[in-house]
C-alpha cells in the first residue's frame, strides 16, 4: 500500500474507503497521533500524460508546461498542491506539482509531465492506473 511504503501507516489509526462515479476508490486516512490534524487523502485513478505538442503552452495557472519538470494538471485540486503519484505495477513514485487544470475527461483524473510518466514508467503505453495521495487544502 502506498502509506505502507511511505511509513506512515503506522500513524494512522483511521481510514475510510470512498467509491466515486469513475471507479477510482479515495482513500481518507485519519490525523496522526501528533498536533498535525491533517488528512492524507489516497485515491487509485486513471492517468496520461502530456502530449508533446503542449510543451511550452501556458498552463491555467500561467506557468508554461515543461515536459522535463515533474508537474501535473487535475481538475480541482489547488494550483501548487504537491501529489505523490506511485505507480502499483512497478512500485516507482515521484512527487509532482499541480499547476493546470485537466484533463478534461471523466475516465481519467490526472495528467502527468512527461517526466513524471517516464519516472513512473508508463511513457510508451500513454495509460496508466495509478495511485495518488496528497494532502487536502486547510479551511
């Protein structure tokens, strides 16, 4: 499990499996037993990748796409929001940064850099199902 391999698992007491309209399963696990009261929201979800023809575009939050930077656009996540996304097939994660809005389709959640695809070694196959967590947004 992704917590597992990031060592947190141990600290987290609670969790909470959520089922969403496009298959993905959210995962909310409960604030450690430390002052953080914070959530690590987990979810298993579709993902692509950029394709090349956007490299140097602007992005929705103004930035211009740079396929050698580890970013990544999701449809409502804040811009600057940072998402481990590990790949369950191979067990290879990298951290990315959110900073477009996207993709614009109901089976996929998340669109990584080319980087990013690369690290998580689904570059070729343009698909993947991956796993991501992340820390929501304090009220």
């Amino acid at each position: 499990m992704l917590l597992s391999s990031l060592g947190f698992s141990q600290d987290l007491p609670e969790s909470q499996a959520v089922s969403d309209d496009k298959g993905s399963v959210r995962k909310v696990t409960g604030p450690a037993e430390t002052d953080d009261a914070s959530e690590v929201v987990s979810e298993t979800v579709y993902a692509t990748y950029y394709a090349r023809k956007f490299e140097g575009r602007k992005t929705s939050s103004g930035a211009r796409y740079r396929g050698h930077k580890l970013t990544a656009a999701h449809m409502s996540l804040p811009f600057g929001t940072i998402v481990t996304v590990t790949n369950p097939d191979n067990g290879k994660s990298v951290d990315v940064e959110i900073n477009d809005r996207g993709p614009h389709s109901k089976k996929f959640s998340i669109d990584v850099s080319a980087a990013a695809a690369k690290a998580l070694g689904f570059y070729g196959r343009g698909v993947a199902q991956l796993e991501i967590s992340y820390l929501p947004e304090e009220d």
